[in-house]
C-alpha cells in the first residue's frame, strides 16, 4: 500500500508543528562566588540577559539573596533557558540594600561580575557576558 502525496504532506506538517510545540530546552547554572571576607550580611545575586536590562537595573531573569555564610559559597539556578548572560554579585555585610562606599566613592563592601573582567568601573554587558551551553554552565565569580 502507497501513502499518496497528499497524506505525507498533512502528516509531515502534523509532525513538524508537534516538534515546534516542543518547550525550549533549560539548563542549570551553577555560580560559585570566592573570596568572601566576612560571614556576616547577604550574598546578593542577579542574572541578566541583556544588555538594557545590564546598564539600566532592568529586572534580571533569576536571582537570589542569601546569608553569607563562608569564604566560597555555590549557588544554582535552574532551568534557564540556554542563551548569553551576565551576572552580578553583591556581598551587603550590613543588609542595607545597596552597595555601600568611602567618601571617594569606592566601593566598600565585596562585589563581582561574571568573567571577573579587569577593569575600575562596572563593566560593560559584552565584557561580563558569557554563554549558558544546553548542557548547563559553572561559573566562578571572584569579589573585589
């Protein structure tokens, strides 16, 4: 028996529109963040996904806050889906909110970027950014 051309045609877009309705594959992110100097205060977290929502505060995809608690802390974010991203960490040790600073303006309290980019500023979304695989990601995020 012959499938007419036809039927192979329906069958195939019957096939091919199951497959679109398929959910978008997550993967897991697992952020490690070092050089904690005090246990004392929280760990603040934000995940971003692009470069407005980097340079204007924009609400980020995932995040956390979570008592410091020793040197190296590991934090995992699951089931996002595989794309770029850029993360920012805070350490708030009086859990005011904000990142504090001297009279000079210099950041007194432990923050960090993801690829811990060398620079005196905050960096740029492009010079932060790093690629979440399908297969998920680890990253280490150093605090200054």
């Amino acid at each position: 028996m012959t499938v007419s051309t036809p039927y192979s045609f329906a069958i195939a877009c019957l096939i091919s529109s199951g497959l679109a309705a398929l959910p978008a594959r997550a993967a897991d992110l697992d952020i490690k963040v070092t050089d904690v100097r005090a246990q004392q205060g929280s760990l603040r977290i934000a995940v971003i996904d692009s470069a407005a929502g980097w340079s204007d505060g924009g609400k980020p995809v995932a995040g956390t806050v979570r008592k410091a608690q020793g040197a190296e802390e590991t934090f995992h974010f699951p089931n996002l889906p595989p794309g770029r991203y850029a993360v920012m960490v805070m350490h708030d040790q009086n859990d005011n909110g904000k990142l504090d600073s001297n009279f000079m303006g210099m950041p007194i309290e432990g923050y960090g970027f993801s690829n811990n980019p060398a620079v005196m500023r905050k960096p740029t979304f492009e010079e932060a950014r790093f690629e979440l695989e399908t297969a998920g990601s680890a990253i280490t995020v150093r605090l200054r």
